[in-house]
C-alpha cells in the first residue's frame, strides 16, 4: 500500500511545524500505537499494565519527535504511512520491554513463565550465551535477533535468506534445545 494523499500532507504539516499538524497526527496513529505496545507484548508474554503501556506510547512519540521530527524526515514515502509508523513503533517498544524485562519492571504472565520457565528464569547474560551456544550458527543468530534485538520474522528472513514460514518453527526448535541445555 503506498503513501496516502490525506497522510502525505498530514506528514509535511508534521515536519513543517504547521499549527496543530502534531495534535492531528497524534490523533490520527495514537490507536495504532496503542495496538503495536499490546500486540508487541504479547507476542513476547508480557502482561502489561496501564502506567507500562502509557510510558511504552509516550516513548514512541518522543522518539517521532527527536531530532526535528528525523524519524519522519527518513520516511521515504515508498510504504503507507501506517507500515512505517508500525515498524519504528514495534522496535522502539521492543527495545524498551527488553530492558524492562531485564530489570523485572513487567510481568511475565504465568502461562508463559509455565510455557518458558527455563528461558524467562535466565537472569545472567553469562547463561543465555552459554545457551546460546547449544545452538547451530544459524539458530543462535535468528534467537538473537527476535529476542535480543527485537526484529521481526520477516526481517530475520530478510537477514539470514529463508521464508518468512520457516523462522516461527526454527526459534521454537532453537528454544526447545535451550531449555533441554538449562
């Protein structure tokens, strides 16, 4: 889908400063937002509460906002507005869950700690490596970066050359070997 006549011009007042062009665009996405700091932690089981998700948001848009708008100033226009906004939503949200998951400011829920337990109980970097290394080349890479960095299947699949289809079975046999390694 590409760039819309309504965002287009949504996205020049933005970087242009125009009265009341940022209200309007916050309107516009912050549903949006709301959907990728939910759907983010619950792919990666966590249980978010309001305060969580707000901060999650309030980030995303700083982050829009840093450098005079560089982030918008980078669209390159080639992909709905939306799609962009999706993808630099799901990261910013994802880097900043790892970093609460690591200092234990979020609930992991308990289906997931039952689910997971030998991977969520992993506390020291030490171990995940030592895990890790359990793991084929090709394996450690791809938990890396779902985990670690927060890339999505279709970008690992991008990265390392195979179906997107294939990178959801090959993580789970990739976990399934570093809980029998812990």
């Amino acid at each position: 889908m590409s760039l819309s006549e309504i965002d287009r011009i949504l996205l020049q007042r933005c970087i242009d400063g125009a009265p009341r062009a940022w209200q309007d665009f916050v309107e516009r996405f912050l549903g949006l937002v709301i959907h990728v700091a939910n759907h983010t932690a619950q792919s990666r089981g966590i249980e978010l509460d309001d305060s969580v998700r707000d901060d999650l948001i309030a980030e995303v848009f700083l982050v829009l906002l840093a450098n005079d708008r560089g982030v918008l100033r980078r669209f390159r226009r080639n992909s709905s507005l939306a799609t962009y906004l999706t993808v630099v939503a799901r990261r910013v949200i994802a880097r900043r869950l790892s970093d609460l998951v690591q200092r234990n400011m979020v609930a992991v829920r308990e289906s997931d700690l039952q689910a997971d337990s030998q991977a969520t109980r992993i506390e020291d970097r030490e171990e995940v490596e030592r895990l890790m290394q359990r793991l084929d080349p090709q394996e450690s890479n791809i938990v890396r970066m779902y985990h670690l960095e927060g890339k999505s299947y279709h970008e690992i699949s991008q990265v390392v050359g195979l179906s997107e289809n294939s990178i959801g079975p090959l993580l789970s046999r990739a976990r399934q070997k570093m809980r029998e390694g812990a």
